[in-house]
C-alpha cells in the first residue's frame, strides 16, 4: 500500500507540473488573443473584426485536437503513457517559444497570421494527446476509492497555468499597453522554454501506468482507434456531452469575459479585468484538490452536479455586473464563478477516465475530450462575441450558458463508471469489465 501511495503520488506531482505548463502554453495564445493578436495580426480598423479573428485563430487548436488525441492516444496505448506526454510537452513547448518569436503583419504581411494559425495547430496537436495521458497517469496510478482525489492533480494544472499567464500579463499591464504592444507580449511565450526544461525532467522520472503495464502491455489488441470507434462510441459521446461547461463555460467566464470587459461599450482597463482573473485562478487552484477529496467522500457525479448549478448562478451576475465596472463586486463574481467551476473540472479526470475499458483508453478519453473541447471551447469565446453582434445583449450568451449546463448534466447522469480492479483476458472482450453504480 505505501509502495502504491508513493507511486500515485509522483505521478499525480508530475501530472500537475506537465499539465500547468500545457495549460501555462494554451493560456498565453488565449490571454494574448484577447488582448493583442487582433490588431498585430489581423488589422482591420474594426476592433470586434480583429477580436473574432483573432478568437478565430484560437478555436484552431481546438479543431485539430481530436487528431492529436488520436495520434497520442495510438502512441499512449501501444507504447505506453509515459512515452506519448513526454513528446506532447516539447512539442507544445517549441510551439509557444515560436510563437513569442514571429513577426507580425506589419513586418511580412499575410504570412504573419498564417505562422501563427500553423503554430497554434500544433499546440493543438500536444495539448490533444496530453491531457488524456496526464489524467491516466494519474488516475489509473491511483487506489480504489482515491482515483478523484489523484485526479484532481492533472486538474490542478489548470487553474496553475491560468494563474501564470494571466498572472504575467497582469504584472506586464503595469508597464502600460504600449509597452504590451511593442513586443512585451513576446515574454510569456518565450518563458516556456524554462517550463519546459523543468517538466520534462519531472515527468520523464515517473514510472509507466500500472493499469498499462498489467492489462495492456504485451496483450494482442486491435487498433486502439478501431477499438474505440467500435466498442466506445457511446461512452465517447457522452464524454462530449459532458465537457460543456468544463470546457467551454470556462472560457466564457475567462477568455470571453476579458474580451468583453475591455471591448466597447465598456471599456474597463485591462489591468483590472487581469488583476480579478489572476486573483480568481489563485482561488481555483486552492480549492481544486479539495473539490476533488470531496469527489471521493460525496461522489464524483454528485460534485459534478452541484458545480453545474451553482456555476450558473454566479456566471449570470458576474456578466451583469461588468458593465457597472464596481471593482469589489466585479472580483468576488470572477472568484466565485472559478470556485464553481472547479466543482465541473476538478471530477472530471475520473469520471471520464472511468468511463472507458483498459484497453483503447488513452485513445478513447482523448478523442472524447478533444472533439468536446473542440465544440465547446474552440468556439465558444467566438460564438459568445458573434451573439453579442447580434443581437446587442448579454443575455444572448447568458442563455447559451444555461443551455451548456443542462446538456452536461443530462450526460453526467447518463455516464458509465468501470473499475479497474475487474479482470481481463487477453482478447479484453467487454464483458469481463464492471461497471459501476451511476451514483458514484
């Protein structure tokens, strides 16, 4: 048991350090969008235009990484998880230093966005195969009855690597825009070569899952994406199904909000929306990994549940209350909205990781999360900015929200919950797995 205990927690420590510097990676491009790549790379003179487009370049990575879940995954379960996140992370991170070193459209033109649209794709690539891996390396490391506790350490990258980006960006913002626009906006990005260093050596010191090594290692197996497509469709599915809020409500309440907070009419300042994000990230990261205790003691689902109803009711008042521009009020709502939030991510990792067999796991939760993110939050920053468009209204993007919401909870109801502990044969057929009660 201590040997097990250990084991779980080097690899829920290096589950974190590899998906902060992932998510460090993706915050920056999203932080950066909303603040300068539209009139850096897509002048127009028309500052939504440059902001859907920009947004646009965003939804990219989005698109292209269910292809990094399959290439990753087909890696993660015939090589082994190890192997897949270690190519993930440098790829993500020489996609972001090249990003922080690209000349913009007023240097070569129209080649400008295209680098940047063709360097964001890569981002997707990594980031697509390296959260399914990250949760499996934590999860399937874990004891029964703990899986959403050591889950809870790949979430934990989240609200980190949020808490850099913004954070950077926050301290940057007190230099003045100028300084941002002229080439200040290069310095997160160049940062990652650092993050990178760091987390491939922490990462490449955990052992291999043992979940893998026992009932996938050596085994005859099918094609892992074949396998999926076959015997979990279903489960896939649903795993899209649950991502909305996970996902895509996060970036309205991050990404989207910032955009909307410092674009017309409102015009707030920068540094402020920043400095309440930063502050709201902190907050986050605190509380995930007791969210996710909490996982273990009330039910995965249950928590789930409860972050899918309370995430509405504070979204709605923190997008009301924006146009007031009230500082206090406007950094408890960003606070509370992320503490609500991480009641629908911090379970996440277990509850779509439990929601498939051994076998085609890897290629599974990451076709599953990668096509939702893809839906959900590749285009939810963009659709949220259209809506507005339209039809000149908040409530536009509220509805859509509350919309989201119930999608996910119809399909956490719904979700599946296998046990590693069941046996397997060689030919892994499905009936030698378990399944466990939807309450859990």
């Amino acid at each position: 048991m201590t040997s097990t205990t250990s084991r779980a927690r080097r690899s829920g420590i290096a589950a974190f350090v590899g998906t902060t510097i992932e998510w460090y990676d993706f915050y920056v491009y999203a932080t950066a969008a909303a603040l300068v790549f539209g009139p850096l790379f897509f002048p127009s003179g028309d500052p939504l235009a440059e902001t859907a487009a920009a947004f646009a370049t965003f939804a990219v990575a989005f698109l292209v990484r269910p292809l990094g879940g399959i290439i990753f995954g087909h890696i993660g379960d015939k090589l082994g998880r190890r192997v897949s996140l270690v190519i993930t992370l440098l790829l993500m991170g020489v996609s972001t230093v090249l990003v922080g070193c690209l000349p913009t459209y007023e240097a070569i033109g129209i080649v400008a966005p295209i680098l940047l649209i063709l360097l964001r794709a890569l981002q997707g690539l990594a980031v697509g195969g390296e959260w399914g891996g990250a949760v499996l390396m934590s999860v399937e490391h874990a004891p029964a009855g703990k899986k959403t506790f050591y889950g809870g350490f790949t979430q934990l990258g989240n609200p980190a690597g949020a808490l850099l980006a913004s954070g950077i960006f926050a301290i940057m913002s007190r230099f003045g825009e100028d300084f941002i626009m002229n080439g200040g906006w290069r310095i997160p990005f160049l940062l990652s070569i650092v993050l990178v260093g760091v987390g491939f050596w922490v990462r490449y010191r955990v052992e291999e899952s043992p979940v893998f090594e026992q009932k996938v290692e050596g085994r005859k197996q099918t094609m892992p994406l074949a396998f999926a497509l076959r015997v979990n469709w279903k489960p896939i599915l649903l795993g899209i199904g649950l991502l909305p809020i996970s996902t895509g409500g996060y970036y309205l309440a991050t990404t989207f909000a910032t955009s909307y907070a410092t674009g017309e009419p409102i015009s707030m300042s920068p540094q402020l929306i920043l400095d309440a994000m930063t502050i709201a990230s902190f907050i986050e990261f605190v509380v995930t990994l007791p969210v996710a205790w909490l996982g273990d003691k009330w039910g995965r689902k249950n928590i789930m549940y409860i972050g899918l109803v309370t995430s509405v009711l504070t979204f709605v008042p923190f997008m009301l209350v924006l146009p007031g521009k009230v500082e206090p009020v406007i950094f408890l709502l960003a606070s509370l909205v992320r503490i609500a939030m991480s009641a629908t991510y911090a379970p996440i990792a277990a509850i779509l990781a439990q929601m498939f067999r051994p076998q085609a796991r890897y290629t599974s939760i990451a076709l599953s999360y990668g096509v939702g993110a893809a839906i959900w939050a590749g285009f939810s920053p963009w659709f949220a900015t259209m809506l507005i468009a339209w039809t000149g209204s908040v409530w536009s993007v509220i509805f859509m929200f509350i919309g989201m919401a119930l999608l996910a909870g119809l399909c956490t109801w719904l979700a599946p919950q296998h046990s590693d502990e069941a046996p397997v044969t060689d030919s892994f057929t499905p009936r030698t797995d378990t399944t466990a009660a939807r309450t859990l």
